[in-house]
C-alpha cells in the first residue's frame, strides 16, 4: 500500500534518525505521528516501509498486551459497524480508552501473532 504524502514524511523522517539494522520504537513512531488520523492499514504500511529499509519496530515490554489487543479489536469492530469508514488510530484509541501509543503496540503484537 503506498502512503499518503503526510505519512511517507513521518517514515522519511524516522529514518533520517534510525539507520538500517536499528531499531524504531513506537513510541517514537506515534511521536512522530502525532495529530494525523492513520488507518490500521496504514499503520501497517508504515511498519513494512520501515522494515524494507532495514529498520525494526519494537514496543514496550509492559505486558498486558492480549488484554490491549482485545479492547482494540472490539473497539475497531464497533466502530465499523457504525459507520462506512475505516475508523483512525484515534477513532479506536478514543473508543477502547487507549493510548495512541497502547493502540499501535496491540497492532505490533497482532501482526507478530499473524506471522506465527
């Protein structure tokens, strides 16, 4: 999926600062993010143009990621039920009472559960 100019500008500019084989932490991913309204789609889309260039995406070790991943699915499942749109980043974060943050760290651990 390509991105959208605003978010190629936030991959280009995590890049300038992480070379390839480091690591990029989500936190500074959402840093970086701010204010925009982004997709789970293109949350994706932002971790394989990352990791096409050699870098990786890490999250915190905090633990309760299963509980976060659960209120992030059923908050994006409502979400959609009520509306013809994909719901943003915010719309799901807002709705589960999550972080942006703990939202793009329960997107991580689904994408490494989908891998296995």
């Amino acid at each position: 999926m390509p991105l959208r100019p605003p978010l190629q500008a936030a991959v280009t500019q995590l890049l300038r600062t992480h070379p390839a084989g480091s690591a990029v932490a989500l936190d500074q991913i959402g840093l970086v993010l701010g204010t925009l309204s982004v997709s789970t789609e293109e949350i994706e889309a932002i971790f394989v143009a990352l990791e096409s260039e050699g870098c990786s995406v890490s999250a915190p070790a905090t633990g309760g990621g299963e509980a976060r991943l659960k209120q992030v699915i059923e908050a994006a499942r409502a979400l959609k039920a009520e509306s013809s749109t994909r719901p943003t980043l915010t719309q799901v974060a807002e709705r589960a009472g999550l972080t942006r943050d703990e939202v793009l760290g329960a997107l991580f651990l689904l994408r490494i559960m989908q891998r296995r």
